[in-house]
C-alpha cells in the first residue's frame, strides 16, 4: 500500500492554527517552567554548600527526591494525587477553578524537577570558585551574604553556563510530556492532526522541525550570550628554554 503524502494539510485550517498553538504552549510551559527552575535551583544550589546542617540536609533531601523521581511520575502526583490530599476546597480549587489547572500543573512539575538539576550545577559552580577569593573578600569587610552576591556566584555563572545552556533544551524537549495530562502543546497537537487527517508522517515532522528550530535558536542565543561572559584562560608560561634564551 501506498502512502499518500499530502503536505499542504500542514498549512491548512484548523491544522496550522493547531501548530501555531501548540508551538505557543510549548514556549510558555518551557519558559515559565525554566523561571521556577533558575529560581529554585539557585536557592537549593546555594543552600546545599552553606554551613548550616539542617539547611544543608534539606536541600540534598530536595535534590535526591525531586531529581530521582521520573518526571512524567512528578507530573502524575501533581495533577491526579495532590488534589485528593488536599483539604476539599482546596482540591476543588486546583481541580476546576484554577483557570488551566494542567497547564499549571505542567509549569510547576517542569520547574521543581528541573530545579534539582541546576541545583547540582550551581553546588559545582560554587566549589570551583577558589576558597582564597571568598577569604579574601571576607578580609576585606565584606559580609557573607555579599561575598556570595557580588564575589562567588557571578563567577559560579560564569562557569556553568554552557551545562545551563544544555538544561534549557532538555527543559523545552520536556515540556513535551505536558500532553499526558492534557496540555495540547506541540507534540499534542501534532497526535491531533494525525488523528483527524490520518497524515501522522507529515504532523511529526512539522513538530520536529519546530523543535529543532527552537532548539538552534536558542542555543545560537545562548552562544552569544556566552561569549563575553566565560572565565577567561590563564595565559601559560613560555618553555623553559625559550625563558632561558
């Protein structure tokens, strides 16, 4: 049998008004998800490299919880369980009168997942720093609390952030499995119009084209956002002969 490619349905209504939407969600869960991620991630990075115990404790627990639990697992507890163990009203609030309570849901579930991921970033990047510049701003009169603002965590940015560049893709590539609670984002919409058109090749791959279009344009972004800010080399000594000479 013969398959009867057809690719204008790819520009025909509702189809292409479907693309449009669901390339639109998928930003939106990607973005905002990234927003809570950067945010949290940053705190829990910072909170698991302080001296306090318990501070330190609970962010390792945060990361070792949130980072070993699937993904689509967290997303499933967030939409399905965490209403029912809630009070009533306020279940009944995340079921039906939070406006798009599986977009939210989605948003949420990306961001706290992703989270743990920077987290461990941010640890590394905070431990590469060298220990004198922290004692040396320290020396200088300046709190700990500034040393960290102003002296460590610029440079700890500085350092991570190509990893940083890579946890963005995976977030927007993750926001993927918003679908299975209902969000008609990219890759829903395209089971969508292979549902009603019955033209699954041409559907999957106007989504992988777009993926791919937003995966290189921000990684282009990302690249020149990189390029005046990564730590600068050592320059290295001269051979021992060419000093001697």
């Amino acid at each position: 049998m013969t398959y009867n490619w057809d690719w204008a349905i790819l520009v025909r209504e509702p189809f292409l008004g479907w693309l449009i939407a669901g390339t639109g969600l998928t930003l939106a869960i990607a973005g905002l998800g990234w927003a809570i991620a950067l945010t949290v991630g940053v705190i829990v990075g910072i909170g698991r490299t302080v001296a306090n115990r318990p501070i330190r404790a609970a962010s390792a627990i945060y990361v070792q919880v949130f980072r070993n639990i699937p993904l689509l697992v967290q997303m499933f507890l967030w939409y399905f369980v965490l209403p029912e163990l809630l009070p009533t009203a306020w279940g009944h609030w995340l079921k039906r009168d939070l406006p798009a309570p599986e977009f939210w849901t989605a948003v949420v579930a990306l961001g706290l997942f992703t989270a743990a991921r920077i987290a461990e970033q941010v640890r590394s990047g905070i431990r590469t720093v060298p220990q004198g510049q922290t004692q040396a701003a320290l020396a200088s009169g300046l709190r700990a609390t500034q040393t960290l603002r102003l002296v460590v965590l610029p440079q700890c940015f500085r350092i991570i952030l190509p990893p940083l560049t890579s946890e963005l893709l995976t977030t927007i590539k993750n926001s993927s499995l918003a679908l299975t609670i209902g969000v008609l984002e990219l890759t829903a919409q395209s089971r969508q119009i292979e549902s009603n058109t019955f033209h699954g090749f041409e559907a999957f791959t106007a989504a992988t084209a777009i993926y791919l279009a937003i995966a290189t344009l921000v990684r282009l972004a990302m690249r020149r956002f990189e390029a005046g800010r990564s730590m600068p080399q050592a320059k290295q000594a001269p051979p021992m002969a060419l000093r001697e000479a």
